[in-house]
C-alpha cells in the first residue's frame, strides 16, 4: 500500500514545485512596474527558507526530515500569492 500511495505521490511532489517555478519565472519575465515587484516578493521568503535550512542541517543532520513536504507548504503558498496578484492585475486590467 505505501508502494502505491509513494507512486501516486511522486509526481505532486515534483510537479508542484516545478510549477510553481515556471510560473514565477514566467510572471517575472512577462510582468513590469510594481506588478512585477508584486511578483517578486515570494522571492525573500524562498531565500530565507533556504538559509534556515542549511544552518538547520549544519546544526542537527536530522532537523528537517520532512523537508519535501516544506517544500510543497512553499510552493503552495507561493503559487496561490500568484494567482491572487495575477487575478487582482487582470481585473484591474479589464475594461469597465
């Protein structure tokens, strides 16, 4: 059973976070003004996790076990920040 539930698994473990990157480099290559400092601002916390990370590794090897699922928490919430600026820029855009 935990075969089937990993094999299932795999591809939403990879697939969100490689999403979530297109769609980040996609918005910031496409987007400019304050629109694409919008889109830049999940950039600090990716930054942030990562430090943390690496001095929480450096600290304990076994601290962050579960690091996949942190990810997946990340990209998540940065994917649905993205849409939210995407729709509020697209509503703003559309004529009245």
């Amino acid at each position: 059973m935990e075969t089937i539930l990993g094999l299932v698994a795999l591809p939403f473990l990879v697939g969100l976070p490689l999403a979530y990157t297109w769609q980040q480099v996609r918005l910031l290559r496409r987007w400019t003004g304050l629109w694409r400092l919008a889109a830049v601002l999940p950039l600090p916390g990716w930054a942030l996790w990562t430090f943390t990370f690496a001095r929480d590794l450096a600290a304990d090897p076994t601290s962050h076990n579960l690091f996949p699922f942190e990810i997946l928490i990340w990209a998540g919430l940065g994917s649905c920040y993205l849409g939210v600026v995407a729709l509020v820029r697209w509503l703003a855009r559309a004529p009245p």
